[in-house]
C-alpha cells in the first residue's frame, strides 16, 4: 500500500438513522464506523442525502472526492441512473463519496452550481468542480469516476 493509501480522508456525513453530522474518516470505512450518537453503522457504501444546510460542510469540505447525482423526484432518467450511481458508491467505499442531492430542495445548492437539468453528476475533488456529466451518459460517468479514483 502507499502512502497516499493510508493518508486520512475526512469527511462530514449525516447518519442515515438519527440524521446526526459525523466525521468519518473514509481511509477507516473498512473498520465500519458508527454514529458518536446513536451506535448505528455509517452507510458508506451507498449514496447518502446532502442539501443546503450541508452541502459546504460534507461535499465542499470533504478530504475525499465526491460524486453528487443532483436529481430530483419527478425525473425518470433519474431514477434510471440511480442502480448505477449506487453501484458506483458500493465500489468505491473509501475513496469516494457520493452524495444525492434532490434540486427540488436544495435549491440554492443547485442555483449556485448552475444545474439547468438532471441528472447532473458533478465531481468534486478538494472543494472544487472536477467534472460533470449530464444525462445518462455511462462512459463519461466511468471517465468521472476513474479521474476521482483511478
Ligand atoms: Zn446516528
């Protein structure tokens, strides 16, 4: 393993039971984290929920790359892009987040990110865009995530 393996990837998620922010450090997800609060394991093989209120704290401030799938309700390529945007969080446990963001309720996240469609994939590495993908578009979702990754 190399250094840059064992290096620390903090990032800030929300505990998909008791909805409390933990800081979880993704080089560890091997050890299955769980919530300071209610002792539950942190879902980090899945995509997890982010919007407004957290957005900065857990995608603009994480130490790992993340993959937000900004999608919303009503839209039917959506929900065919979600097996495969579950796939990729189940594959990458440790070196990627991937959050959902619903533009219908986060709204200033997805004004502020300019998103005119979904599903918009975005990467963010270190803060900032890396990437996006618009559409159902599976070979350039793959190119994103090898950038993240790879
Ligand atoms: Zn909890």
């Amino acid at each position: 393993m190399s250094e840059v393996e064992h290096a620390p990837r903090v990032v800030q998620v929300r505990c998909a039971f008791c909805l409390t922010p933990n800081r979880v450090d993704l080089a560890r997800a091997a050890q299955r984290p769980r919530c300071g609060k209610c002792q539950k394991p942190m879902l980090l093989d899945r995509p997890i929920k982010v919007d407004d209120e957290d957005f900065g704290d857990t995608v603009v401030g994480s130490e790992a790359p993340v993959l937000v799938d900004f999608h919303a309700d009503w839209c039917q390529p959506c929900k065919i892009l979600a097996p495969m945007v579950d796939e990729i969080a189940a594959r990458n446990v440790g070196r990627l987040l991937v959050a959902k963001v619903d533009t219908d309720r986060a709204v200033r996240t997805a004004e502020a990110y300019g998103i005119r469609s979904v599903p918009t994939l975005m990467l963010f590495m270190n803060g900032e865009e890396a990437g996006r993908t618009i559409g159902i578009m599976p070979d350039e979702i793959r190119a994103l995530v090898e950038r993240a990754v790879g």
